[in-house]
C-alpha cells in the first residue's frame, strides 16, 4: 500500500503497521516522516530501537538477528534500516525479501530509502516491501507548488500573509525546502501570530534559494526570462562552470526537439513520446507546451547559438559567454505585453526585460 505524506497522520491514528518504507529526494519531508512514525510508535510502547545504515560491507545476517532477538527488556522495538544509495546489492535484495517474509509482532521496521527510479521501483525487492507493509513516497514540491506549501506551513504557526508575499518567499527559498522550513520557523520567532506584512517578511528572509542548471533549463523552455536571469547570476556567483550549463541547456533542446518530431509523426501518444524522452512529473507539462509554441527553426538556432557559446567557454572564439546565455534565454521570450491603452500594439517582453536593465531596444 502507497500513501503521501500528507495522509500519513491519518494512517498512523487507525492503525501502525509493521513495516514502512519512506523514500522520496526531499530531505525534510523524508525526516517529518520517519519522525512521525517513530513518535507514533513510541506511545504505543516500542520504546526499543535497534538503527542499521547499509554501505559496502554492510553485514545483513544482522537484521535476522535483530527481528529474532527481541527488546531486551520485553517492550516493543523498532528496527531502523537506512539505506543512503538505495541499492542493496544481490544479497541486500535476498535479505530483504526474506527478511519481509519472516516480520514479527512486537517489532516495527522502518526503511528509509533515497529517490528510487522506476527500474529500481520494478525490482523484486522493492516490490515485496510494497506488497508486504506501507510504502511513503516523498516527492519534491514543484515551483507552483511552494506558495501554497508556505502558506499551510505558515498557518500552522498561526501566521498568515498575503499571495505577492508568498510568492516572494518562494523565490527566495526555491529549491531548498530544508532553508524554506528555517526561514518560516524564524519568522514564527521574529513576530507574533496574525498577519505578516510584506515588508516583515522582506527584512527578515535571506536569499537561500539553491538554484542548478536544470532550473535554468525550464525556466529558458518556460520563457520566463526573469527567473533565466535570476538563475543564471545565481550559477554565476556559485562558480558554475559554462561547458557544464551549455551541455544541460543543449540536451533540454534536443529532447524538445525529439518530442517536437513523435508530435509531427502521430505514431505515438504525448504520454509515449515523454516517457521515451525520459520527462517525468511537472515537467511534462512545461515540455509539452514548449514543443507546441517554439519552431524548429527556433531550437536550431538556439543550438547554433549554444555551440558559439561553448567555443566562446573554451577560448576558441570571442564574446563574454555569460552575456551570450543570457542572450540565449532571450531567444525563447516570443509571448507579448500590450501596452496599456494602446490594443492595437503590443511590446515584447524581450524588449521590456532590456529597458528594465537599462538597455535601449
């Protein structure tokens, strides 16, 4: 049985299990998780806990041992395994699938695994810890997701603000959950409980957003050119290497350009095109819509254009490569902003995002 963490509370009222699996990429959510379980299980009198971390020379003859010896002191126990690469290996596999087959009353086992992949989701070890107890799976909250994360997050410390303040947050925390959850904690401290105004939140929230280059990627196939360039400075001041932006923005390109082809050939499904494509999740959505709105012309150029970057990255050629990736995420901004009262004309918003910085186009 799979369940979300949000319904895990619930779960844990009616009845605790004898096995959870709780796995997922998302550190904090992982831990609330397992800390809630464990909590749990603690007023129901399994007041023992054996802990096991899996690595190379992990020995697994320790966890039958374990199940079959007991609480030392009659109580209740919980087994503890982790597993940080969540890959057992041959005999891992093996002892797990028995170890499900031989779970004892009096004993909770609590497995907590990484972002296990749909190859290693269709193992037969996982398969049996699916079959045999509660599996949590964790997913990341998605960019659109934050605000309204932020918010129950917020009302739980009876605080509230309004959505341009939400929003704000979420920029500044994006991609760190761990930091979002800090930040949301200080302002429980900073003020009291009612209404946030913009300018409390502003002076008390520090910039802890963690960007990467795949953030960058969806932001250029998204056309939000003010995230591309918030990102890029970010990577910028990270010390990101170039040729390592160029192959992620390259590659994003290509799979656009894949999918752009199945739609024109009709011999398969949009769902068949992503998972040949290897998108998952939200980011189906942003390629689908980016397949249908951006010609080929357009990515074939954008690749030309990343290829002059990269010789640019290497000294082959002239040019300032950061002021070409930001050129580079221009390219994809082809929707336009009317001009108040004016409906007859409309401005792009590349030529709005110049003028904001100072440039005259």
């Amino acid at each position: 049985m799979q369940i979300k963490p949000n319904q895990l509370s619930q779960h844990l009222q009616k009845n605790i299990g004898l096995l959870y699996t709780v796995f997922g990429n998302e550190p904090l959510l992982i831990n609330e998780a397992t800390d809630l379980i464990r909590a749990v299980a603690n007023q129901q009198g399994y007041t023992e806990r054996d802990i096991f971390t899996v690595d190379k020379r992990f020995n697994w003859s320790m966890l039958q041992d374990a199940n079959r010896s007991g609480s030392l002191f009659g109580d209740r126990k919980i087994i503890d395994i982790r597993i940080p690469n969540g890959k057992p290996g041959r005999e891992g596999s093996q002892a797990i699938e028995k170890y499900c087959q031989t779970l004892t009353s009096g004993t909770l086992t609590l497995i907590t695994l990484p972002k296990i992949d749909k190859s290693g989701q269709a193992t037969k070890w996982f398969k049996m810890l699916e079959a045999t107890g509660i599996t949590v799976v964790v997913y990341p909250v998605e960019r659109g997701q934050l605000p309204a994360w932020i918010k129950q997050r917020l009302s739980q410390q009876q605080q509230q603000t309004d959505f341009d303040t939400l929003r704000f947050l979420a920029d500044r925390v994006e991609g760190n959950l761990l930091a979002a959850h800090q930040e949301i904690q200080k302002l429980a401290l900073l003020y009291p409980t009612g209404r946030l105004l913009f300018k409390q939140v502003k002076d008390a929230v520090l910039d802890v957003a963690r960007y990467d280059v795949f953030n960058l990627a969806d932001a250029m196939i998204a056309a939000d050119i003010a995230r591309y360039s918030h990102i890029l400075d970010e990577l910028r001041g990270e010390g990101v290497v170039p040729p390592l932006i160029v192959a992620t923005l390259a590659e994003q390109i290509r799979t656009l350009l894949l999918i752009q082809q199945g739609i024109r050939a009709a011999n398969k499904s949009l769902t068949q095109l992503m998972r040949d494509a290897r998108v998952w999740g939200a980011r189906q959505k942003i390629m689908a819509d980016a397949a249908k709105h951006f010609k080929l012309n357009q990515l074939t150029q954008a690749l030309l254009h990343l290829a002059k970057i990269d010789r640019i990255s290497k000294g082959v050629a002239n040019g300032d490569v950061w002021d070409e990736l930001l050129q580079l995420g221009l390219r994809f901004v082809t929707i336009t902003h009317k001009i108040k009262g004016r409906s007859n004309n409309t401005l792009p918003i590349y030529s709005v995002f110049r003028c904001s910085y100072g440039y005259i186009e």
